[in-house]
C-alpha cells in the first residue's frame, strides 16, 4: 500500500513539473518529464496536448504528429486534440490535410473557437478570403472575445484594402502578451478628438513588431508632430543608426531596453501601428510616402568606389526572419534566383543576412556575398543608395529600400502580407516598389521568369 501511494506521488510530483516547465517555456525540461507520464498514461489528452505542443515549439513536428495519432487513438473525438493536428500540418504545408483535422474538430467539438479561427487562417493563405470571413465569424459567435480571430479577421479587412475597420480591429493585438508586455505608467493614447489635449504634451511612440514595421509607419511621426507634441520615438537598437538623422520626425530618438524601465518622462504613450488607427487611414490618406531615409554619406562614398561599373548594379534578398508566422511561404529558396544570372548586363549582390546568408556556399554561383561587409542597417543603406535595382522577397530590405527612394521588385507570395494588397503591381505605401505575385500557392518558378523577362528590358 505504501509502494502505491508513493509512486501515486511520484507520479504527481513528475507531472506537476513537467506542467510547470512547460508552462514557463522550458520545453527541454518538460519533454522527458511529460514524454514518460504519457508512455504510462497515453488516454490523458492535457498530457498529450501539453507534450505535443513542447516538441512543436522545439521543431519536432513528426514526433508531435505522433503524439496527437496515439492520443487520438483513446480520444477519437477530442475537438482539441484535432486541432492541433490541423496546426502541425499548416506548419507542414499540408494544407488540405490541415483542413480536414480543422472541420473534424469542429464536428466533435463546435463550441471551440480554435478551429474555425484557424480554418479562416487556412482559407486566407489560399486566397480564399469570403470563405475565411465565414470562419472568423463562426468564430466570434462562440466568443466575441477570441482575440485571435479577431486578429485574422483584422488582417483580412487590411488584405483587402478596408482600412478603417481593418486598422480599428487590429488594436485587438495589444491583448496578446506577445505583443505587448510592457506596463506603462502614463495613459495611453485611444483618441485624436480633442486635438488639444496633446497641446505641449510630450508623447512616447514606441516601435513595437519587426523592422520593416518601424521603417513603414514612422511616416506617421509628422502628423503628431503638428498636433502640437513633443514626439520622443522608441525604436529598436538595430535602427536606431538609419533614424538618428530624419529631420522633423520626432524631438528625441531613444531605443527599447530590457529591463522595462520608462526611459524617459511623457504624458502620453501610443504602440507606432495604433497611428493608422488614430489617424482613421485609408488607402486615400497614407502619408507621405518617401523618400524618407538616407544613407550615411561618408559610407555610401565608400559603396560608391566599391561598386562603380559599367553593368547594372542589383541586389538580392531572399528571406527573412524565420520566426515569422508565415516566413515559409514569403521566404524564396535561394536556388530559385539562379536563373537570374543568366543576365549577362548584371551584376548580383547578396544584401542577405541571419542563417540564410549561408544559403550562397550550397549552391553554384556567381552572386557576390557582401555578408561580411554588411554590419548594421546603416551598411546595408548605403549599399542600396549605389545600387540601380533591389530584388527581394518580403522583409526588411524591402522596406528599407523602399523609404530611400530606391527601385524595388518585391517578390510576393500567393497571398502576401496586407499590406501588399492581394491584386496590382504597385503600393500605396512605396511608389518605387514594383510588385511580383505568385500566381499559385508556392510557385516561385513563375514570379521569377516573369522578373527574368523585366531584366532583359532595362538592357
């Protein structure tokens, strides 16, 4: 009897910090520790769900399909469970099979606003965005509170070009902990009402998601300024060498820190993509539009004697950040770009960096690597200030290109982020970008024929 009661609690111990680990994101801890309760236990879904999800965010997706097919085996109609084998084949590409786990989970389980949220995702990515709206609002009759379809159902009024109810939804992002995390001590802004209430106060605009967000929404920064602000911007510690020099932009430039700590006094606060919303943005009203960035100029003398050449001088980017939500289907694979050297009037260079700049020692080829040279944002610029054209998929580049002024060919996926629209080959946002879209989910090979094709013009 003691023996039983001992391993009862052995037992209990093991899952209780299994379920703490990964609940803290510890998901090397939580592995091992929930791998065995569940071996002995495989009839108990929250182990299952709770071991599945740490292999997934550790990239193990297989061993996470594993998990959720022996689960289902003891739990053929739990809603949960389904749903997330629908995650895990998103993340595959498996799309249609992502479907069918997603419909199956509303079936056993309808009162779930998971799974028709994540079908609606589904049905965007494959440019089916009628079919998605359905989704999102099966969805929000469940809960009107989900703020994850709240969020899709946002990013699907801005694909569309409905910026007003699109940028008024999006504010559901400062309800996710991933976004925002941080306490302030003053209001924030919700309202450009009365006007004089920002007469000789002192706002705090902070930069809140990737790069390419920051270099495209400062453009707001001005319409604060004339309302009588003193504007102090917060940006990230990468950017701050571009932005240091903008002129009119804001009173004081400060980066984000750490440690949380307010780093300066303000009345107000306002996160930099709540300013659309402020300012009721619609596809009429963008601000001005460039160019609104430039490069260093001892540096761009510098790139100016390295480049110089009679060809045409063209940069490529071909991924960015992997820890995008939809990275896999915006990032190109390098070997795609290849044909593009057949261009004999041209000359390539990689303005790639992170893991992907190694993509250029796997593959034959003639593109010049400037991974080394390029230490900061502010090299990259300058660069880009010397070259006649910049190939790139959907990142930071893009954006830091388009804010100079620079001709850009953005290669885009079938359905690209909102703020590309899903039709068109130019951007209300760059008027230097030129648009290349997938005709088809995945199909690289077509945008960059059609680009192949542009080049042979500019001979």
């Amino acid at each position: 009897m003691v023996n039983t009661l001992e391993i009862l609690e052995d037992k209990r111990k093991k899952l209780e910090e299994g379920s703490q680990a990964f609940q803290s994101a510890d998901y090397g801890k939580a592995i091992p520790l929930l791998g065995k309760l569940f071996n002995e236990n495989p009839k108990n879904p929250l182990l299952a769900l709770q071991l599945a999800l740490s292999l997934e965010r550790l990239g193990h997706w297989q061993k996470a399909l594993e998990v959720y097919r022996v689960a289902l085996k003891h739990n053929p109609t739990c809603g949960e469970l389904y749903n997330n084998v629908g995650n895990v084949y998103k993340e595959q590409r498996l799309l249609e099979k992502s479907i069918h786990c997603y419909k199956q989970s509303t079936l056993f389980q309808p009162n779930l606003p998971e799974p028709h949220s994540n079908l609606g995702s589904i049905y965007q990515l494959q440019g089916k965005i009628d079919d998605a709206f359905i989704c999102y609002e099966k969805a929000l009759i469940i809960n009107p509170n989900h703020t994850p379809t709240r969020l899709n159902r946002a990013l699907s009024y801005l694909l569309l070009g409905d910026y007003e109810k699109g940028f008024k939804e999006y504010e559901w992002r400062l309800k996710e902990q991933n976004i925002q995390q941080r306490i302030f001590d003053k209001p924030q802004l919700t309202s450009l009402k009365n006007n004089k209430d920002l007469k000789n106060k002192t706002l705090l605009v902070h930069a809140e998601q990737g790069f390419g967000d920051t270099i495209q929404f400062i453009r707001y920064l001005p319409l604060m300024k004339e309302l009588g602000a003193t504007i102090i911007f917060e940006c990230q510690p990468e950017l701050e060498c571009v932005l240091k020099n903008m002129k009119g932009y804001f009173d004081q430039l400060t980066v984000k820190t750490k440690d949380k700590k307010k780093p300066v006094e303000y009345d107000y606060h306002v996160p930099l993509l709540s300013l659309p919303s402020l300012f009721q943005t619609t596809l009429k009203t963008i601000p001005e539009n460039g160019p609104y960035l430039f490069p260093n100029l001892e540096k761009q003398k510098l790139w100016e004697e390295r480049l110089n050449s009679s060809k045409l001088n063209v940069g490529l980017c071909w991924a960015g950040n992997s820890t995008h939500r939809h990275d896999r289907y915006r990032s190109c694979p390098l070997k795609q770009l290849l044909p593009l050297e057949k261009i004999s009037f041209a000359r390539f260079f990689s303005l790639q960096k992170g893991s992907r700049a190694t993509d250029l020692s796997k593959v034959q080829t003639n593109i010049i690597n400037l991974d080394s040279d390029i230490q900061s944002f502010e090299d990259t610029l300058a660069i880009i200030s010397n070259l006649d054209l910049v190939i790139t998929v959907d990142t930071s580049v893009a954006h830091l290109a388009g804010a100079a002024g620079k001709p850009v060919w953005l290669l885009l996926p079938y359905t690209p982020d909102w703020r590309w629209g899903l039709k068109g080959e130019t951007s209300p946002w760059y008027p230097n970008i030129r648009l290349f879209r997938q005709p088809r989910l995945g199909n690289w090979k077509s945008v960059i024929h059609e680009v192949r094709e542009e080049l042979k013009r500019l001979q």
